[in-house]
C-alpha cells in the first residue's frame, strides 16, 4: 500500500453520506503558478494590486458573457439535493465540497456586489465582501472541483458547479492567482505541442518502437505514422497515450482497428495532444487557442475526417466544443461527423462485421466499465442520446467474456468522477484525489468481492493515470486500470496474424 | 378605514410594479446574456420538441429533484402543485365574469392550499433536521418558508374560521384596474394576508424565487444536444474570430 501523510477512508460496501465536518479540507491547496507560467497565457504574473476592484470587474465581465454563470448564480433555492452528491464531499465531508456550498463562495460575493438585497442586507441573504480569506477560500475549493457535472444531473435547475468553478478559476487568474499545473501544461502546449512536452522526434522514436512491438507480438506490420500528409484520418489523442502504462496499449489498439479497417492515418506533432487544459482554467482564448492547433494540423495534413482518442474531458471539447472553437468543419468529409471517438469508430466496425475477435485473449481478466464523467455527462457518442454509455460496453462485450457493471447509481450519467479530473491531477493535490476517488472504489470493490471483478476499463488519459496511482492506496493494484482499447488490442484478430511459427511462440513466451 | 383602503392600493399598485418591470429586467438579462458553448447535462435531446420535453418534464414534475432526494421532492412538489391550484383558485377574484374552469376548480383550490402548508412545513423541517441543508440556509431561506408558510395558514383560516367579505375583496381588487379604488374590508386576518403577499411580490424579483423564470434560460436544460451538426457561437465569440 502507498504510503500517505493523511487517513485514507476506509472503503464501505455503500458509500455513506458523512456528518458535515467544516473546514476538514480548508488546508488543501494546490501550488500557485509562478510569472513563468502565467505570462504565455496572457495573465499577470502575481497578486495585482487592485485584485478586488480587478476581480469584480473580471466577475461583471463574466456574467455579460456567460448566461450559464448569471442564471446559476440567481436560481439556487438551497434545496439540498446536491449536497450528498459530490465525490469530494463524500470522500473529504467538507460542507465546502457540497456542490451548493462550493458555488456559494461565488455567490456570496455576488450577492454583495451585483444584487440589490446583498448590497442592503448582506447577512440577511449570506452576502460577504471579497476580502482576501475569501479569495483563499475560493483558491483551495475552487480547486477541489473535478467540473464533472454529477451535481447538475440531480439539480432541479440544472445549475452546474462546473462553469462556476471554470468562472472562478478565470477570475482569479485575471488577477495572477493561477494554478501552477494547468496553467504550465497549456504553456507546454503552446510551446512544444503537447501536455507532456514530448518533442516530436521523441514521438516518432515512439512510435517506431510500437511498430516494431507489434511486429514481433503479431507479426503483422500495422502502421503508427505521425506527420503524414494526405492520411485519411487525423487522430488527435493525449499524449499520455504515447508512452504511459496502461495509455499506451489503447493506441496500440487504435492502431489495429485503423489498420483492419484499411484506411490511412496520421498523428499530428502539431496537434500531438487532445486535451485542452483550457476549458479547466474557465479560459475561452485559451481554449480556442489550444483547439485552432487541431484545425492547423487538419488543414497542413490535408485529412478527410478527425478521430479522437480515449480522455474524458478532451472528448467533452471535441463533441461539444470543438465546431465553436476551431469549425467550420466544411473541409473535411461530410459522410462522417467531426470530430468522432474511436470508439464510434470501432463500434461501427464491429457492427459491419468487420473485425475479428478472440475473446478468450481477454479471459484472465472480470470487467467492470468506468463512465468518465465528462464522456457521460458532457457528450455523447453515435446517433442516440445515452450512445456514450452503450458504445463502449459494446466494445466490451464484443472482445470480453466477463463482464460485469457496477451499481447502478454509480454508472452512466450518476457515475463518479475518478477524483483527479478538472486540473487537479497533481501530486499537491494528493490527499484530495485520494479522498475523491473514494465513491468510485467503494463501487468497484463491491463488484470485486461480488462479481470478482478484478479490472476496470476507462477510456480517459486522466481517470487512467488517477487510478494507477489512488488505487494502492486502497490495498489494490495499480494495474487494475485498463485502457478499452488494450481490450480490442488483446482481442483482435489481425488479417494474416498467426499463419506462421508465431503463435507457437507466444505461447512458448506465457509458459515461461 | 379610507386610509388602509388608500395603503393598500398603493401597495399593490407598487408591488405590481416592482414584480413586472423586475421580472421583465431579468428575464431579459437572461435572454441577451449569450450562452457561448454548448454544454446541455447528457444524455440530452438532441432536437427543439426534444428539449421542450424534456423542460416540460422538469416544470412539472421536477425530473432532476426526484432523482436528486425523494423527500425534497415530494415536500417541494406538494407545496408547488398546491400553490399552482390555489392560484387558480385566488382567479377568481380577479376575474368578471369567472371563466368555467376556474370555477371547477374551485374546491381543489383549498386541498392546494393545505398541500402548500403541509409541504412547505416539511421543507422547513428538513432547513433543521439534516445538517447539511442546515448548514447552507441562510436567515432569507428560513424567512421565505415563514412568509409563505404565513400565507398559506391565513389564507386557510379565513376559508374556515374567521370568514371575511371576499364579494368586497373582489370589487376592491377590480376597481384597482380601472384606477377606482373601492373599500377593503379590514380583517385583521386579511390585511395580514394581503400585506404578505404584496411582500412576496416585491421580493420576487430580488430573491431565489428568480429560479421560476431562471429555470427556463438554463443552458444546461434548454440545450439541444447537436453540436456536431450546428456550428453554434456566440457574438462575441466571432468577434474573437475575426482578430
């Protein structure tokens, strides 16, 4: 078990709404960015003098901007039906981390300074100055929020702590309070194309490596390019697919899928990353900034279609946002929506019967299936509404034997975040994420000791890297956590794969 | 008693005021304020009759909040449901001649009125009782439960107990529209009453009771889910596009 500075809850066979405990988080704040790390982001480098006039006016801005934010912050009738339903606060038992009490820190302020009643009787209403205990407050609960939207599914206005939060985190940055992660990955971005700054010779030392591992597996020569002008398909995919256990067997996968279905396609060094930090930090520019490099690389590679790989939020800007920030999309082939998720792409494969399976590749494995949040609640994949939770157990299906969904109020569109989406996926903020994934692993170990589940597949870069690090400190193994299509690579049977010695190998290889 | 007849009538004509132009300012805001991305709560509609299903769902049966706590639910709906039958009810006072389904109404009106009480007490219970709904009240949420708590209670005692001229209450009210201010009969029981809801009026627009049009403009529930068929941008977005 990893070893932690904090108490890790002990899992329960439900997960219990705990008594409010003030203040049990007030101590968790993640690094501030340093003037490095703002300035490429066209935000002051520190605390501005005049931060409170500043903010407010930042905040008024907002409100012009933003219907969601000035809706939300009128409508809330206190009612409670959030309270119970935040992974962190039912990991931390923070009344903070309630979703309604993590939007009244915006609300009080605005109660005070843009409503009639909290200008006249401020303690009548909860309305409070922007003092600088506020401004810290807001910087440690702000950032305890994942934007995974669970609160929204069960308000009865909708109002969705996400873009309060998104709002937040731009106020304050508009005032030099940023986050050190988010804000030096979208500096990495801008400067070497992806989150992870991995250059692009280093991409293509890679991916030849994947070539050649896939060779010697399957001995079939399938095809990870990068930079290839005139490719069908432009994938866009996070960069912790390049290199990162279990990402990497997902791009593996993608690879055979692409391959069986007989098109061409092609990375991009350009756009060597699909996540977009931008939509964390509440920034419309940067957000657009970090989106336009995908239609530049579109357009330079002269591609027909854009697919894009397993990440949660990264699928949130691509299916909801993307046709805003960087469309029209009129170049591209109109038989195919822009952009898809590979997973459609596979479903619609298998559904043409066009790939072959060997299921019991798979058969050392019990499967359970994660919703990433922003798949679930922010997207959707296919025609239908609800395609986004159907598809990928599809897939599942279709290259497992075993597989077995957790409770219900845990999956789909009530799923849990895995507690280290929305920024926060930075060992500053270990406690919380450990905290915060406890709803989730309550769900997963009540499959594993019922169904003997004994992995879980996500198709989210972040969810992936959160849970290979949370999950020892609950006593289970790290690689519990799959990539989905590490299950179609383990499954899929290539054309022209195992005509030879090979498969006598392989199986040399597992006796041993 | 031609000093509270004159009160009164200038307090409704005020409140009337307040509670439309606030409102009509509101709303307005709501409607000019743009809404830059497409971010519906999936799995959403994807088509306009879609989403008026679906809002539809959520005004009259509050979708969410069942899936949300079961019992804010049922106290929340109680009170809502009864409120909507109890103005239905009130119509007919402010209406010559009474239109047939009013009428029919009529006897539901008082079960409504009941509901209301008995709802917004359970409400207020749960403002104490579960520490987490305790510790996000602030005293306006205590105060609003108490006002229409008020309401409803004087409303129902003057339906049962101490019966007042609701003939005089009428002509009074339909004077008020042709500027003829006709005498209010003054029972302790109906000034309070009136003075409440002249209070509620005023308040409207300037409290959380803005969640009745605000549910209407929320982007999360009034999106049609189809981004990748329709570019959708807002204003001033484009403008960032032609920098």
């Amino acid at each position: 078990m990893a070893k932690a500075t904090f108490e890790v809850p002990a899992l329960t066979q439900y997960t219990e709404i705990p008594a409010v405990t003030p203040d049990a988080m007030a101590h968790s704040a993640p690094f501030v960015a340093k003037a490095d790390f703002q300035k490429p982001l066209g935000f002051p480098g520190g605390l501005v003098d005049d931060w409170q006039t500043t903010a407010i006016a930042k905040m008024r801005e907002l409100l012009g901007r933003y219907r969601s934010l000035q809706v939300y912050l009128d409508s809330c009738v206190k009612c409670g039906a959030c309270t119970d339903k935040c992974h962190y606060y039912l990991g931390t038992k923070d009344p903070k981390n309630m979703p309604v009490g993590r939007q009244d820190l915006m609300r009080k302020v605005y109660r005070r300074y843009f409503t009639l009643a909290g200008r006249f009787f401020p303690k009548l209403v909860g309305a409070e100055d922007f003092t600088k205990e506020v401004l810290d407050d807001w910087y440690s609960y702000y950032h305890q929020c994942s934007q995974c939207r669970r609160c929204s599914v069960f308000c009865p206005y909708g109002i969705d702590t996400a873009e309060i939060s998104m709002a937040a985190r731009e106020i304050m940055d508009s005032i030099g309070v940023g986050q050190k992660y988010c804000n030096e990955i979208i500096g990495k971005v801008y400067k070497i194309g992806n989150n992870l700054g991995l250059p692009g010779p280093a991409l293509e030392d890679t991916l030849e490596g994947l070539e050649e591992d896939v060779y010697d597996e399957t001995g079939v020569k399938v095809r990870y390019p990068i930079d290839e002008e005139g490719a069908e398909i432009l994938l866009v995919t996070p960069s912790a697919d390049f290199f990162a256990e279990p990402h990497v067997d997902g791009l593996i996968g993608y690879g055979k899928v692409f391959h069986e279905a007989g098109v061409t396609w092609t990375l991009s060094s350009h756009a060597s990353e699909a996540a977009n930090f931008g939509m964390f930090i509440g920034s419309y520019a940067n957000m657009r900034r970090v989106a336009q490099r995908i239609r530049e690389a579109a357009i330079q590679l002269k591609v027909k279609r854009i697919v894009f790989g397993e990440c949660g939020h990264a699928w949130r800007v691509a299916y909801s946002f993307l046709n805003t920030l960087a469309g029209p999309w009129d170049f591209l082939d109109p038989r195919y929506p822009v952009p898809q998720h590979i997973c459609e792409f596979t479903f619609d494969l298998i559904q043409q019967g066009r790939l072959t399976f060997d299921k019991s590749e798979n058969d050392d494995k019990v499967l359970t299936y994660h919703d990433s949040c922003n798949v679930a609640r922010a997207s959707r994949m296919g025609d239908t509404p609800g395609g986004q939770f159907e598809i990928p157990r599809a897939i599942i299906r279709a290259t497992c034997n075993h597989f077995y969904d957790m409770d219900e109020d845990t999956i789909r569109d009530r799923t849990f975040c895995c507690g280290g989406g929305g920024g926060l996926l930075t060992d500053d903020l270990m406690e919380l994420r450990v905290k915060g994934a406890k709803p989730r692993l309550d769900a997963l170990n009540n499959v594993m000791q019922e169904k003997g589940v004994t992995h879980m597949a996500a198709i989210c870069a972040i969810c992936k890297s959160q849970f290979t690090k949370v999950l020892p400190y609950y006593g289970m193994e790290m690689d519990q956590i799959v990539s989905l299509h590490q299950l179609v690579s383990n499954a899929i049977v290539l054309t022209g794969q195992g005509d030879g010695d090979l498969e006598d190998e392989d199986e040399t290889d597992e006796a041993a | 008693m031609a000093f509270l007849t004159g009160f009164y009538a200038l307090l409704f004509y005020f409140a009337a005021v307040v509670l439309v132009t606030g409102l009509v300012f509101k709303i307005q805001q709501y409607a000019r304020t743009p809404a830059p991305l497409k971010i519906p709560t999936t799995p959403a509609p994807t088509t306009r009759g879609g989403v008026i299903f679906r809002m539809m769902r959520e005004v009259v049966l509050f979708e969410s909040l069942f899936r949300g706590n079961k019992w804010t639910w049922i106290f929340g709906w109680m009170f809502h449901f009864g409120l909507f039958l109890v103005t239905l009810r009130h119509l007919r006072y402010f209406i010559e001649p009474v239109w047939f389904p009013i009428q029919l109404v009529q006897p539901f009106g008082i079960y409504g009125g009941m509901a209301m009480v008995v709802g917004l007490a359970g409400l207020w219970v749960r403002r104490f009782f579960v520490d987490r709904v305790r510790y996000i009240s602030a005293p306006s949420d205590h105060l609003i439960l108490a006002l229409l708590i008020l309401i409803g209670c004087s409303g129902l005692m003057m339906k049962f107990v101490f019966h007042t001229d609701v003939v005089a209450i009428k002509t009074f009210f339909l004077g008020l529209y042709a500027f003829d201010v006709k005498p209010l009969p003054s029972d302790p029981l109906l000034l309070l009453h009136l003075l409440l809801v002249a209070v509620l009026m005023i308040v409207f627009p300037y409290s959380k009771l803005l969640h009745a049009p605000g549910l209407f403009f929320s982007p999360s529930r009034n999106q049609a889910d189809n981004p990748r068929e329709r570019r959708h941008i807002a204003p001033w977005a484009r403008q960032l596009e032609q920098e």
